[in-house]
C-alpha cells in the first residue's frame, strides 16, 4: 500500500489495534497517524510525520477532512451500536473525497455491543481499497478473538515513573513536586489522566473523600449519605483509585514502622477494589457497588471479619440506613 501521495511504500495494512492503558496517549497517537496516512506530503520518511501545512493536515487539524471518520461511545449511551458501525461501514465503502486513503478510528472498540462486533467483523474480512481501520481499546481482553486475529496488533505500555514525572513536570511547570507525584500515583502512572486530574482538582475531590470516610466511621454520616454524594462526582470511580491507594499506604505505612500492626485484611480489600473497578461500567447498580464497597472498607478493621465473604454480602442493612450498630 502507498502513500496518500502515490510515493513511498510503508507497508501499511489494512487494520490496527492499538492496546494499552487509558490515559497514556493512544487515542492522541491514533489521531496522529491517521493525520499522517492522509497527508500529502511525498517527502516524508515516515507515515508517523504528517507535515502540518498540506490542504489535508489543515482539513485534518480543523475537523473538516472528508475521509476521516470517528467513533466512539455517544456520551448518553454505555456502547457503540450497530447503527453506528453501519453507518461507518456505508461511508468507508464510497469513493474517497480526495482520492486517496479513507482512515475510520473506533475508540474503545471493546464497547461495542455483540450486533456491532460482528458487523465490524464483515468489514474486517472484506476490507474496502485504500482504507485503513484504527481500533483503540483498553481492554483487549474483552474483545472477541475473530476481531483481534484480524488486526495488526501495537501494544503500549505504561511509561516508567521517571518518564511520567517528567513529562507532567513539563506539562504543569507550576505545580508542586509532591502534588506530580501524588497524581501519578493516584492515576496509576499515566501521566494524561495525572495531568487532567490536576487541572480538574481532583486533590480537592480527595479530600473530601477522607473527610467522608472519618465522617463514615465516626458515625456522623451514612454510606447511603456519601454514597448519593460520590455519584454526583463527573467521574465517580475515582473513589476506587483513592480506595486503593488507602490501603497501599496502610500496607507501606505498617512495613516501614514496627509500631503499626500489619492488618492482612488490607491486602483483602485491594482485590475487592480492584474487583468493584472492573465490574463498574457493566454494573447497573452503582450506588449498590459503592456502598457495598464502603461497608467492606469498615468491616475489614473489625475482629471476626470473614476474608471469604464476597463483596456483595458484606454488611448490608444498618449502616447503609445509617445506625452503626
């Protein structure tokens, strides 16, 4: 397959699945390399070096190109439809525009529904000419094995801490060292999310997580209270996040000072955070995960706490209608 100008042969094929964690740039490297298969630049050396100032770069860059289509989970909705697939379908099967590649990105291609997976599948098994499907996702795993074995695989993987660091501290050159460090930690090394996290104040949305968890265990506040409170966060599973790293620096905490009595239970309570995080975009009862997930949080302190208990069966009744008894 050539270039979008006719010149340099990169051996491109006709799709890619691009694999790794959310918040280290796949979707910005997938924008970018479609940007590069339609510029017409000749004298490049690379597909992944788009020169900026041809008519497609500025179409590209100005969201008018007619032979680049996106899509992605409707905001409104949890999937990606067959309707949607359908319609991307129709539009990379017409003629080209400007009569070279057409490029289709599909981000978090694991949230199509099973009808749109397999009419994605028929695509994949009869690929139009000169077109080039990029499909994103941050949960490989979750995918069907006909779709992947029909894609050129590309995985990332996370930066090192170092690397991250030093990117947000670029970034973000106002911003505290201890505050970098503290946001890269919460959002698992991923320096995007770290960054976002930042500038939307998450620190703030921290806080007053522990002050609820100390309003929580001193009885001042029902789960059902701070529960109704986080689901009105714009992302409500970031309380996962800061669950995990509770119990990380308890855990630390314990190890590095003989004083403080190592609780095995704490190791416990990361899978159930763990467990709750992968089970929250498929999980219709929200309030139900979070305040379950609470009530572990207390009863994994208490004596006669049961590790074999699954999450769900933890402690339901009193506390969440607010008497502790």
């Amino acid at each position: 397959m050539q270039s979008q100008s006719g010149g340099q042969d990169y051996g491109i094929g006709h799709a890619y699945l691009l694999a790794g964690t959310q918040g280290i740039g796949i979707s910005d490297f997938a924008r970018h390399l479609s940007q590069g298969l339609l510029c017409q630049q000749p004298d490049r050396q690379s597909v992944l070096e788009p020169c900026g100032q041809c008519t497609q770069c500025h179409q590209f860059s100005q969201q008018t190109h007619p032979d680049f289509f996106q899509v992605s989970v409707p905001e409104d909705k949890k999937e990606i439809s067959v309707e949607q697939i359908r319609l991307l379908t129709d539009k990379i099967y017409s003629t080209s525009h400007q009569g070279g590649y057409k490029v289709a990105l599909i981000e978090a291609v694991e949230y199509l529904n099973r009808s749109a997976f397999n009419a994605l599948l028929k695509t994949l098994e009869e690929p139009p000419a000169r077109t080039v499907l990029l499909l994103t996702t941050y949960h490989v795993g979750r995918l069907p094995a006909t779709i992947v074995s029909r894609c050129r695989q590309i995985s990332f993987s996370t930066p090192s801490f170092d690397q991250a660091y030093e990117w947000l501290a670029k970034s973000l050159p106002q911003a505290d060292g201890a505050l970098l460090k503290k946001a890269l930690k919460i959002n698992w090394g991923t320096p995007l999310n770290a960054k976002q996290w930042i500038e939307n104040k998450g620190f703030e949305l921290e806080a007053e997580w522990q002050s609820d968890m100390k309003a929580i265990r001193s009885g001042k506040l029902a789960v059902s209270q701070v529960v109704e409170k986080w689901l009105k966060f714009e992302q409500p599973e970031q309380v996962f996040d800061w669950f995990y790293l509770w119990t990380v620096n308890a855990i630390r905490s314990a190890s590095y000072n003989n004083a403080l009595p190592f609780n095995p239970n704490w190791v416990v309570f990361q899978k159930w955070v763990l467990q709750a995080k992968q089970t929250w975009h498929h999980n219709a009862n929200k309030e139900l995960l979070l305040e379950s997930l609470c009530l572990a949080w207390l009863s994994h302190q208490q004596p006669d706490f049961n590790a074999n208990q699954p999450l769900f069966s933890v402690m339901k009744g009193d506390l969440i209608r607010g008497d502790w008894v």
